[in-house]
C-alpha cells in the first residue's frame, strides 16, 4: 500500500501495487471487481484499475485517520456515546453491502485494523480482500483469530451473519477496551451485553437477522441515555453499597464515591441504612435543610431516622445508600426504595470487602441470588486484588480502592475507577459529568502521552 499524490488536482490517494507473480494478485482482482460500484460515505471509492504485464495498481480514495485498534490504544476506555456513534455507524455499511449487488456481500475479516476512524469521527470499514457473494463457500477460513465466526473456520455456508458476529466481536473489543479474551461475560452489566450476546451466538439462526435490526436498537440507545437534557426532573440511579462484613469500608467508600461523583459534576445524596451512625456524625458537621437532610462539603447525607425516610423534593443524579452489611439481612419492603418510589427507579447493588478475612463468605455472596452488579475491594495491593478477583466464580467487575485516609480528597485514581464503574453500570449518567472536568481527564490523558512519547525517543 502507497500513499500517492494525483499531480493534476493535487489530492492525495492510496495506492495498492501487487506483482502478477504473486498468490495474492487473483484476490486482489476479485477484491476491486466485488467493491468497484458501491458507494457509500463508509467504503472507500476505487478511482481505478491499472495493470501491466507484471503487475497490478489499485487507485483507492485515501483516508486520513487512525484504525480502531490505534484509537482505542490512544484514548484507552472510550466513552459509551462514542462506542454507540461508531456502532450505528457501522451497521449502517454492513446493512449497504449486506444488501448489495444480486445477493449481496459479505466482508468476513472485520477486526480493529480495518476500521477506520477519519478526522472528523467517522467511521470507515476498509480491506475487502476476503469478501464474497451471500451463500459462497470458502476453502478456508480467512478471517481473523478472535473476529471470525465459528463457521469460517468449520468451512461450513457463509451468510450475513457471520458479518454479525464480527461485529459483536468489535462491539466487545470496544466495550471491553480492546480484552476480547476474556469473552462476552465480562460486561454483563454494560446497556450492550444484550447486543453483543446475541452477535456473538455460535449458531447463525440464534443471531440477529440482519444489520438493520441491530442498528436500529442502538439508536434507540442513543436515544435513551445521551440525550441532549442538561438536567433530569427525577433520581437517575440508586447505588445501594454492602459491606461483606464489619469494617470493610461500606461507609467510607459511600463518601468516598459521593465525593468523586460531585467533582465531576452529578448531585448526590447519600443515605444512612446502617446502625452504626459513622454517617450521621459526618453529616452532623455539615448544615441541616428544611428536608431533613445535612449539606455538608456540596453533597447531601440523609441520616437514618428509624425506617421514617423523608422522601426529599429535590431531585438528585445519584443517590448512594450506605445499607449496613450483609450479616444483617433486611427484607425488601423495609428498604427506602419501596417506600418512596416503589424501586420504579434503576439499582445497582455493589458489594464492599477487604478480600481478606473471610474469603468463604465473599464466595458464599458471589455464588448466590444476591444481585450484586460490582465488587469494591479495600486493603489490598496489586498482585492480591488480581488473585482474589481470579477466585470469584461468578463474573462480577470487580474495582481496586486505593488507600484513601480522608473521603474529601479522594485523588485522581480514584475518580477515574468511578468514571469506570459509570461506564460499566450507569452509562446515561455521562450525560451529567461536568464538561471542564472532562477536558481536565482529556488534558491529563494527552500530558502522560506525550511525556510517555518523549521518553521513547529520548532511549
């Protein structure tokens, strides 16, 4: 491949130049025969076909930008908004070569190298050189390790789908931030598990029918959770936290998110579930409302007045319940949810341990009815926190707190595992976060970079 300036009208165009010689030349032939008259604002056009008597020269519109796997290696785990812009977009060109021609075509390599992200965001797929008529068989399977479906390489009927499941593949590699290996559940929890499982069933028939479905469930994902609102008339989310047992932190990871969530821009308020008031005394620093509840360092603490929760008017983001631990079971109708909005609300369940002590009862947790989406592990170093989540049977994400001795100042580590654990479980909350904090990550992201760039060169 050439990148090649056309003299005339000074554009610049991608040149593919192959010896007749060689295995490859038929293929190529076959490749711009197959994609010559689609257009499409996602396919790279073929300008001209050009051969000699010892080789061939495919004339092809040059697109400036980076590949799927060079984005993601750039700006690492990337925002639920732009995974659904990319998938739309994605779907969309599927659906036009799905349905091109006589029976259409069918791309069987689709994989982060052949995706292309231009300067403007947009999205691009590139490299047919293993695309085929709908129905053809193949020798042998030419797609790539991990992308390619299970009939590519048990040389069975290609169809439609098994562009779907390339695309789930792409799909997981986004979501996942490019760990594929570590199969579909892993984001159990993330608005595109439903999506990505159902791409990804080894069976075509258990598939999606074609692109269009897929595509038109998307938008209404991004419909529903990046809407252009500002502000929400109603609670967003409810966190419910649970220690595993005494002394595992529940309370002060409680502040601890509360305060990293109000950095970034999302009101809070946190509600004491708990008997032991460590709480309610921090609240009683801060400045009683007429609500019942305390402000204190911008968020809000609703202390436990003995199962007579005051529903408060104002609205909140997020509201985080501190709900003691799981030696004390409360039955559900005695949970503040039921009393004032009949759980009409979304709930994420998260699970606080040491990892620690008593590893029988994490497990005992894990392995249970328990709907407990997230598991925050405190006290731990590295090589512990990644033993302990390899124990874990059931697929739970499990998040490392850092050493944090004052919630107030929980540090920049912090908030991007928060930044994380909204991503994973509630991405309509990125709506929210605060523009100046963003650029702030994006800043810090683009300063270690760079620093990370100038240190290569300097060796």
């Amino acid at each position: 491949m050439f990148l090649v300036r056309h003299r005339l009208l000074d554009v610049y165009r991608a040149a593919k130049l192959i010896s007749k010689s060689s295995a490859d030349a038929v293929k190529l032939l076959q490749e711009a025969n197959l994609i010559k008259n689609l257009e499409h604002p996602g396919i790279p056009i073929i300008y001209d076909i050009e051969e000699d008597n010892t080789s061939i020269c495919i004339i092809e519109k040059y697109i400036a930008g980076k590949s799927l796997r060079e984005y993601i290696n750039f700006h690492k785990n990337i925002e639920i908004n732009i995974i659904l812009q990319f998938s739309i977009e994605l779907c969309s060109i599927l659906e036009y070569i799905h349905n091109s021609g006589n029976s259409g075509i069918i791309h069987l390599d689709l994989k982060p190298d052949n995706i292309i992200i231009d300067e403007e965001m947009h999205l691009w797929l590139i490299d047919f050189d293993n695309s085929i008529d709908c129905g053809h068989k193949k020798k042998e399977c030419e797609g790539s390790r991990y992308f390619a479906a299970p009939e590519q390489y048990h040389r069975l009927k290609l169809d439609k789908q098994s562009d779907i499941y390339g695309f789930g593949m792409l799909l997981l590699y986004m979501v996942n931030n490019q760990n594929v290996q570590s199969g579909i559940e892993s984001v159990r929890h993330n608005i595109l598990y439903p999506i990505i499982k159902k791409c990804l069933h080894h069976y075509i028939f258990g598939r999606f029918e074609n692109a269009g479905q897929i595509r038109r469930q998307l938008e209404c994902m991004q419909k529903t959770f990046l809407k252009e609102n500002a502000e929400s008339s109603e609670h967003s989310v409810v966190i419910k936290i649970k220690g595993a047992r005494n002394g595992t932190g529940a309370t002060h990871l409680c502040l601890t998110m509360a305060g990293a969530l109000r950095k970034m821009g999302i009101t809070v308020l946190c509600i004491d579930r708990t008997d032991n008031q460590n709480m309610s005394a921090e609240a009683s620093r801060g400045r009683l409302t007429e609500a019942g509840t305390y402000s204190w360092q911008d968020i809000s603490i609703l202390p436990d007045y003995h199962n007579k929760v005051i529903c408060p008017k104002r609205p909140y983001q997020v509201i985080i319940i501190d709900d003691g631990n799981y030696s004390k079971h409360r039955k559900s109708k005695n949970t503040w949810t039921a009393y004032c909005y009949n759980n009409q609300y979304k709930i994420i369940d998260v699970i606080v341990t040491d990892g620690k002590y008593g590893r029988k009862e994490d497990k005992g947790y894990m392995e249970s009815d328990i709907p407990a989406m997230a598991v925050f592990v405190n006290h731990m170093n590295g090589m512990q926190f990644y033993n302990y989540a390899r124990t874990l049977k059931r697929h739970v994400k499990v998040y490392a707190v850092p050493c944090i001795y004052d919630w107030k100042h929980s540090g920049e580590y912090f908030e991007k595992i928060i930044k994380e654990f909204i991503q994973d479980n509630a991405p309509e909350l990125e709506k929210f976060l605060r523009r100046e904090w963003l650029e702030e990550m994006q800043f810090e992201i683009k300063r270690l970079f760079f620093g990370a760039a100038k240190r290569h060169w300097k060796n």
